[in-house]
C-alpha cells in the first residue's frame, strides 16, 4: 500500500478538523482552536542552529481577505519526512519550556511505506491530540514514543 506524502497527511487532517469547527488556513498549515494557533512545520530535516533560530521566532502568518498579519503560535509540530537528529530529540526531551508547545513526528516511516510514525508530543494541544488520532484511526498508523537516547534513567527512592 502506497502512503501518501506529507503534505496530503496535512491536507486530509485540515479537512477532518473542519468537521470539528475549528479554523483552518487554506493557504499555511495552522489550526486555530480556542484562539490558540496550533502551526504545522514540514521539513525535511533541520540543523540544530536553525531549529533554535525557528524557535525563537514563534510566529506564523494569518491571511484574511486581502490582507495578512503576523500571530504568535501557541504550539508547533514539527513533521519531520527524515529521521531527527539525536541532538534535536535532545533539545526538546531536556528543555521543559518547548514540552509545553512543541511536538516532533518523524514520518518518515510513513514514507517508506510503512504504518508507523515516531512522536515525541508533551503538549496538552487538542489539535495534535486529534492529528495523532487522524494517524492511528484514519490511517492505520501505529505511534511510538521518540526517547532521548543520551537521558539517564533517573533514581527514584521509595520511602
């Protein structure tokens, strides 16, 4: 079975959340629910400096009518059609500040054909809650958990 490419992912998810009223841009990958934009990045990789550069910078552009203006984006996923570097898992997994607004899917398994997807989301976005509904439910797309692979195991004592 052919997978599609990332940009119909995105496409058919926008058209699922209009089934759920909320605002979607026809023309940039944001979602807006409970005035919160939700932004959708597709790439194919990203160099750490870059990644830092993009996050600073949290803003995505809303077009109504003829016109255009600059919002801040709540949350951001990152879909990502190669594998992440360690040092970008590494970034998120060990910066609590970007747990609460980014999301990273590596669908680059989806790619090559295959029914899964690596994710690493700590947000509490119902719009990446409902995109990793759309894989698993829409898609048949089985999900696993991205893990920094440098964390050690914590110690915990039981008293």
């Amino acid at each position: 079975m052919k997978m599609p490419r990332i940009w119909q992912i995105l496409k058919s998810f926008k058209d699922f959340c209009r089934l759920h009223g909320w605002k979607i841009s026809e023309n940039e990958d944001w979602i807006e629910v409970n005035n919160k934009y939700h932004n959708f990045l597709w790439i194919r990789n990203v160099h750490p400096s870059s990644f830092r550069s993009i996050l600073a910078n949290r803003k995505c552009i809303v077009r109504e009518g003829l016109s255009y203006h600059v919002i801040e984006a709540s949350y951001t996923a990152w879909l990502l059609s190669e594998k992440p570097s360690e040092i970008l898992v590494r970034e998120i997994s060990e910066n609590s500040s970007l747990h609460n607004r980014i999301a990273l899917y590596d669908l680059s398994p989806i790619l090559e054909g295959k029914n899964l997807c690596m994710k690493m989301n700590y947000t509490d976005s119902p719009v990446f809650q409902a995109f990793e509904n759309f894989l698993k439910n829409r898609l048949k797309v089985k999900l696993k958990t991205l893990s920094n692979p440098k964390a050690k195991p914590k110690n915990y004592v039981v008293l």
